[in-house]
C-alpha cells in the first residue's frame, strides 16, 4: 500500500522560525521597546499624521473664533467666506490625516503582536529547550500578552499626537493669555504625577489578572485532552469544579484589574475636569474684564473643551503601558528562560563514516549520511553516567545492529531516552558518540543523527499523511516506514485513509494507532542511529511481534537501540544489556 506524503513536509526541533534578531533578555521596558523597532516608520508616520489630524482639530475652534470676531469687526461677506473655505480645508486636512494615520497605527499594532509571537515560537523551539511551560500558559502569554504590547504600539502614535496637540493648545492658550497656557501645564503635569502615584497597583493586578488566566487556559487544555480518560474513570465532576474554581480565581482577577484601571483612568478624568474648569473660569472672567475679545473667548473654551480629548488620551496610554509592561514581563520569562542544555560556540557535527569532525562552516542541519553495508555509524557509549536507579551506566551499544536496553526502574530508562535526546545532560560521566562527547556536538547535527522516538510519542495538528512525511521527502522511504510499523493496517482502518486527521496532539487515534504512526515517522526519516522506547507497548502481542520484525529487517546496518522489556523485541536484538536497579556499575 502506498501513503500519499504531505507535501511540503513539516520540519521538526532542527527549524526555528525565521524571525527577526533574537529579542533582548535585560529587560521588559527593552522587550517593549524591541518589539516597535522593526516598526519605526509605521509609527513615525501615524504620530506625524495623527498630529497633523489632532493639530486640525483644535484649530477648527480658533478658526470659528476668528471667523465671528471678524464677522462682528467688518461684516463683509468675501472675509467671511474666506474664513469658511479655510475651515473647510481644515476639515479636509484632518480627515485624511486620521485615516491614512489609522492605518499606519494599525499595521504598527499587528506587526508588533506577529513579533512578539514569533519571538516565542523562535525561543520555545530553540534546540536547547528549557521552556518548561504547559501548552495553555505559552498560548495565553502569545495570544492576551502579545495583544496587550501591540495595543500599546497602536496606542504610541495616538500618545505623541495628544501630547504634540497639548503643546501646541497651550502655545495658543498662551498666546491669548499667560494664566490660561500655565493652567494647561500645571493641568497636565497633575494628572500624570497622580496616575503614575497609581500606576504600580494597575501594574501589579495586571499581572496577576494574566497569571490566572493562564492558569485557567492551561487547565482547560488538559481536561480537554484527557476527556476520555476522565470520562472513563468518572472524574468528571472533579475535574469540573477544579477548572470552576480556577475560572472564578480568574474572574476575580480580571475585576482587580479592571478596578485599578478604572481608578486611574477616573483619577485623571477627574483632575482633567477641574483644570478645563479652571481654564473656563479664567477665561471668561478675562472676557468680562475686556482683556480678550469675543472671538478670543470663544478660541478659549473651544480650546479648553478640545484638550480634554487629548488630555485624556495622554492618562489613558498609561494605564496602557503600565499593562503593557506587565505583559512583556510574562513575555520575558520564556524568552530569558535558561537552555536545558548548552550548546557549545565551537560544537562540532558528528563525523560521517569515521571522518574527522568538521568544526567549522556554515550551522546548517546535515543530511543523514548513507549508512548502507560497509558505511556504518553511530556507536554510542556511557561513561560512568548516573541514572535514576542508583546505577552508574557503564556500556556500549555497536554500530550497525539492534540492541536491547533492559531497565529494571522504569526511571532509568526514561532517563536514557532524555540523555540521548540531549533533553538533558548527565550529572556526571560522558555520553559518546563515535567517540565524541554528546556536549560537544551541535544540537541540530546531534538530532539529525540520533533520532529518539519516545514512549509517549506527540502526533503534530493535519493528517496522518502529514505526520508520517513530517523528517523525510522521500515518499519511497514513507511508505517502507508505513509497511514496517503497520500504520498501513492503522490507515486502511481510518474512515478517510491517510488524509484522516489526528486531532490535537492525535487524540483521534487510540494509542495503539499513535504509537504505529509515530513508529513509522521516525523510521522514515532513515536516522543513522534510532532509539525507541517501548514503541508498542499498546498493540497486541501478534502484531508487536510482526512490527519488531519488520523494523529488525529495514533497520539492517544502521544503529537501533531498543529500550524494552518486550520479549518480541529482545529476540530480535543482537545484544541486551541489563541495567538493574542498584547502586553499582552496569557492564553486560
């Protein structure tokens, strides 16, 4: 049987994203601020033509103003038309500006948000790892975090326009009168001296209102992968009042924040009132006085009504950064989280058929090399490596055959499948390659070589089809994994054969299904070295037997290790070391 191969293949652990230079680790204010960088026209754009708009607006009073004024002085009908037609232009100017502005601002905002997205998808697929976050707290802090700092980029051009507007009324207040221009001023620099006095607490529950909501987010992910499961035990109601009571911690956060913001968005409204009423105040008892005329008084209040937009616009965007700086921080903590483990500056690459290592070039992934009959690679050797158990691994696995890996503490072998990974590094001892220390390699080389299938094997989102050709572009090697690992039975079973979709993670498969294809996607990709850990521990006995069978006959002259306690799969090993549970050394 033939298994259509996806087309393009997905790449795996070897490709990161390719996104910008990597974002700054000091801190959040400079993730912030990196995460506008690459949008600097953007925003100098829409301050310029946000200005230009919010400028517009306040001219239209001080236009009116003067358009009575010399209505009331000369009455001609040619001055006032000439005064209408400059308020039109006026209109016209602000118009354009705020659209073509808008989308600047818009574009800033996406561009930011894609940024800061693609900064965690480059740092979460790193091959050194360490991101130790479940699934639902990386997709809160790439989805709410990631908004909140693009809000705060499309807020950033809207802020300059307010405070470019601010100057210019207070220019023009001044102009009219000294006491109306410092009233602005000392307006002003109120409201934000009290927002900033407030700014730590929005800052605090911000925070703790995404905190909580990823702790919800998370949880609802697992309780939907594991609704099988839950069902069959009858956890249901459990379960339910576990994720009730992390969604109404939730809530309650979300309402802490929500208050503070409130507040400091009312304090500066507040403030923001008492000064406009200071300036109509003054003002119209300057009119009374006979210090400013008709068409001046009617400049002032429409001046002191139209900075109460931008006034407000300059409180409000801090409330925006205090919550954007807040987000940035749960950003930084997946960006500045440390590797698993470190990859050397000078790694070099595994060694094709014996060669020397080459240290230098390009850092590219390399191809396979061919490790047909008489080109064999991948001994691999523990050197006083301590395990779970209590044991100290002392042993080698051959190139060119299948061995077995008998662990007696389930502990250890998973600790196998995780060094050899170069998931983690041992404590102590050395993990070889063809003579060559596992650290000492680069990482994407290590995994093109060593190719480890786990005993829980994770199906990527698209079709079976699309998981089987995930390492490989040879659909010839596609379909002799297929046959091997039997995922041909699994897609002749499916209701639409390999064009089938797995679900999320593969829940729509049962495990049996899951560990065929991820048994079958692992021997396709030909690795000159392949470690499975119990791959079929959910089949039955005939076809355990028949698959052990089948991948003992296509694994011929390359490198298996077998971690297993399976008797299908040990008689087919060429050698079994046995790794007791004890604190002694382990030679076979």
């Amino acid at each position: 049987m033939t298994v259509p191969a996806a087309a393009p293949p997905r790449r795996l652990a070897t490709e990161a994203p390719r996104s910008a230079a990597p974002a700054p680790a000091a801190s959040p204010g400079a993730l912030l601020w990196w995460s506008l960088g690459n949008r600097r026209r953007d925003l100098l754009l829409a301050s310029v033509l946000f200005s230009t708009h919010q400028l517009g607006e306040a001219l239209v009073p001080v236009i009116v103003g003067a358009t009575v004024g010399e209505a009331v002085r000369s009455a001609t009908p040619a001055s006032t038309v000439r005064w209408l037609g400059l308020l039109a232009l006026d209109f016209l100017l602000l118009s354009l500006s705020y659209r073509f502005g808008a989308r600047a601002s818009v574009r800033a905002r996406q561009h930011t948000e894609h940024r800061i997205r693609m900064a965690l998808a480059d740092r979460v697929l790193r091959p050194a790892g360490g991101v130790r976050l479940v699934p639902g707290d990386l997709l809160s802090r790439a989805s709410g975090d990631a908004e909140r700092v693009g809000a705060f980029a499309g807020a950033l051009a809207g802020t300059v326009a307010a405070v470019v507007v601010l100057l210019g009324s207070t220019v023009l207040l001044l102009r009219i009168s000294l006491g109306l221009g410092a009233l602005v001023v000392a307006g002003t620099a109120g409201v934000l001296l009290a927002q900033n006095r407030l700014s730590h607490v929005l800052r605090r529950t911000s925070g703790a209102e995404q905190d909580r909501q990823a702790r919800a987010t998370a949880l609802a992910e697992e309780l939907v992968r594991g609704l099988r499961v839950l069902k069959g035990i009858g956890a249901e109601r459990a379960v339910a009042a576990d994720y009730a009571r992390d969604s109404r911690a939730a809530v309650r956060a979300a309402r802490r924040a929500v208050s503070a913001e409130g507040a400091l968005v009312s304090v500066g409204v507040l403030l923001t009132g008492l000064c406009l009423t200071a300036v109509a105040a003054v003002g119209g008892g300057l009119a009374l006085e006979g210090r400013i005329g008709l068409g001046r008084l009617i400049a002032v209040l429409g001046l002191a009504q139209f900075v109460n937009g931008p006034m407000r616009v300059v409180g409000a965007a801090h409330a925006r950064c205090v919550r954007a700086l807040a987000s940035a921080a749960r950003v930084q903590e997946v960006l500045g989280a440390p590797p698993a483990v470190p990859e050397p500056a000078a790694a070099q690459s595994p060694p094709p058929h014996g060669e020397p290592a080459d240290t230098g070039g390009a850092r590219r992934t390399p191809a396979p090399p061919d490790t047909g009959p008489g080109k064999v690679l991948g001994t691999l050797g523990f050197r006083g490596v301590p395990l779970p158990g209590g044991t100290r691994a002392e042993w080698s696995v051959p190139a060119g055959g299948m061995t077995g890996l008998v662990c007696a503490d389930p502990a250890d072998a998973d600790a196998v499948a995780l060094l050899l990974a170069r998931e983690e590094d041992p404590g102590a001892g050395r993990i070889l390659l063809d003579g060559t220390d596992l650290t000492a390699l680069r990482l994407d080389a290590l995994r093109a070589t060593v190719l480890v299938c786990h005993h829980e094997p994770v199906l990527l989102p698209g079709t079976v089809a699309d998981n089987l050709a995930a390492l490989t572009e040879d659909p010839a090697a596609v379909a002799e994994a297929a046959h091997a690992s039997f995922a041909d039975e699994v897609v002749r079973a499916l209701p639409h054969g390999a064009h089938t979709t797995v679900g999320d993670r593969g829940e729509t498969l049962s495990g049996g299904q899951r560990q065929r294809v991820a048994l079958g996607r692992a021997l396709a990709a030909r690795p000159p070295v392949l470690v499975l850990h119990d791959p079929t521990t959910a089949v039955d006995a005939a076809t355990e037997d028949a698959v052990a069978d089948r991948v003992r006959r296509v694994r011929e002259h390359r490198t298996t290790l077998v971690i297993t306690t399976s008797p299908a799969w040990l008689a087919r090993c060429d050698r079994v070391v046995h790794v007791p549970a004890a604190d002694r050394v382990v030679t076979p």
